[in-house]
C-alpha cells in the first residue's frame, strides 16, 4: 500500500473523529440551552400567573383582546 495514501487515510479518519466529537458537542449544548429556556419562560409565565398584579393584568388583558374581537366583527 503506498504510504501517502495511507497517511491521508488516517489523517482523514482523524478529522472525521473530530467533526463528529464536536457535531455531538454542540448538539448537547444546543439542548441544554432550549431547556434552559424553556424552564425560564415557565417560570416566568408562572410568576405574572399567580401574583395580584399578574392575575389582574391578565384579566385586563382577556377583556381587551375580547373587545378588540367584538369591535372586529
């Protein structure tokens, strides 16, 4: 076998290796950012859920929105 094939095979097997190392790396961290996201938002919504002035301001929110609908018709 000649040798400078065989060395662009390994070297090509390296590189290979690495791409997929850093594919699965960043696909992994991908996940763990939307999570962490999510748990965010979730923990934001139930926040302006259940205070006073949240459960207020979604009241008010209902009704414009049902206004704006009944003005729309």
């Amino acid at each position: 076998m000649d040798v400078g094939k065989l060395l662009k095979q390994t070297q090509d097997q390296s590189l290979y290796t690495n791409w997929q190392g850093g594919i699965f790396a960043l696909e992994k961290i991908k996940s763990m950012i939307v999570a962490s996201i999510d748990a965010e938002i979730f923990k934001l919504k139930n926040l302006s859920n259940s205070t006073d002035i949240g459960k207020t301001m979604n009241r008010v929110a209902e009704k414009t929105n049902e206004d704006m609908r009944k003005e729309n018709k």
